[in-house]
C-alpha cells in the first residue's frame, strides 16, 4: 500500500452552527510536509474549516482523512494523540500563569517534554527573555509566539493555524513569517494556513484555496507567482 501524498484530506465537508451551514460540500488537502493555505473574506467559512478538520465541529456530511485515515468521528483528543495541533485565533495561552509555565503544562507527561520546550524556544527566543512574565502581560505579537511554541512543544506533524499575524505588529509578523516557512522547509510538519495576508500566505503554500460563502471558487498551486490569481480572486 503506497504512501498518502496528502497529510490531511478534506472530502466534501459540509458543517455549520445549529441550523446554519458553513460549509457546503468543501475539499482541500493538505500536501505530506508542506503548507496549503486557505484564504477568503471574513466569514467565508475559513475557521469553520479549521475546526471541523480538528474535531471540534462535527460534520453533516463528508470525511475527514489523516495519513489516509479517517478521522471523521475521532475526538479532538484523539486527533492531536495521532499528530494534530491547532492554534486558533486570538494569541490563546493561560494568562495567569507564566511564559514557561505555559511552556511546561503542555511539555508534561511527555518523556521528551524538556527538549521539545528547548526547540521551541529556540525558534522563538524572544520567549526565553519572558519566561518569568505572566502570559497575560505580553504583547499580542510575544502572547501568539507563545502560542505557537505551546503547539510546537507537542511536536505535531500536522499544525493548523488561523490567522497567526492577525492584529500584530509587523517586525513581528515577519518573524512569525520566518519561523512557519523554516518549520515547513525543514520537513517533517504538514501545515494548514489560514491567512489574510496574501503575500505570505503564497510565499508558503505549496496548494492554495480560496473560500467564498463557504464554498472553495479558486484553487491551484501556491508560490509568489500566484499570488495576483489569488488577489483577483479575493476581490470578486
């Protein structure tokens, strides 16, 4: 049995709130150790995607498929045991507690939980400086860092991410920007890109989506010399 070329495969996804629906009928596919973005206007259904891919919203209609298998009733405890992490919108992390004490809760349990933290620090070293400040004292750029680097710690092969330069000073953004392209470059992570910056977004997706009302209306390969295709299509 060969191989899945794909990581993650969305296959015909329909999902929604209550009697609302979402998605009607989405396919993207997430390339083995590479990056697929997926790009729309707010309320296009992009977070809705990424919540349905982690479990956390069932869907109505269609599967889910992690290294080919399907995923499509596992919990989102099972998911991230088999490899899964999600980092959602909003520079989520325990603001009472400390940068490394954020660090360390997710590295608990895990036999090589104290170099898993030594690696995500080391991409993020601004987080080494603040590891005795409070989560919820740090800035929005330093409180997504710190977002980043919790998933990181569980050393997923497949990361998703909603909107990880929203609202974020741009020194910042590009190292957020640098640390994701090195992560993908490096091999051995899959990534699903939510973003609304378009430049990074094709600079490094290999695969691209574009979501309209819930439905996928652009798709083809990533790269700088897609990106006009895609801003044509984000301004139908």
């Amino acid at each position: 049995m060969s191989e899945p070329r794909s990581t993650l495969e969305i296959i015909d996804v329909r999902a929604g709130y209550d009697r609302t629906t979402v998605l009607h009928g989405v396919s993207v596919a997430v390339p083995k150790d590479g990056v697929a973005a997926v790009l729309g206007h707010n309320g296009a259904g992009k977070s809705t995607l990424l919540r349905a891919a982690m479990g956390l919203l069932k869907p109505t209609a269609g599967k889910v498929l992690l290294n080919g298998e399907d995923i499509t009733r596992l919990s989102p405890h099972q998911r991230v045991a088999r490899g899964m992490a999600y980092v959602p919108q909003g520079q989520q992390s325990f603001p009472h507690l400390t940068t490394a004490e954020n660090l360390q809760l997710v590295a608990d349990g895990r036999a090589d939980g104290k170099e898993a933290v030594a690696e995500a620090l080391d991409l993020f070293p601004v987080l080494r400086e603040l590891s005795g400040r409070r989560a919820g004292l740090l800035s929005g750029g330093q409180r997504q860092q710190l977002a980043l680097a919790r998933a990181l710690v569980t050393r997923p092969s497949l990361l998703l991410l909603d909107e990880p330069t929203e609202g974020i000073q741009p020194s910042v953004v590009a190292e957020i920007e640098r640390t994701i392209l090195a992560l993908a470059a490096r091999g051995g992570l899959s990534v699903l890109l939510v973003e609304q910056h378009v430049g990074f977004a094709m600079r490094a997706a290999e695969r691209y989506y574009v979501l309209e009302a819930g439905r996928v209306t652009s798709s083809g390969e990533g790269g700088t010399g897609s990106e006009q295709t895609v801003r044509a299509a984000l301004s139908v």
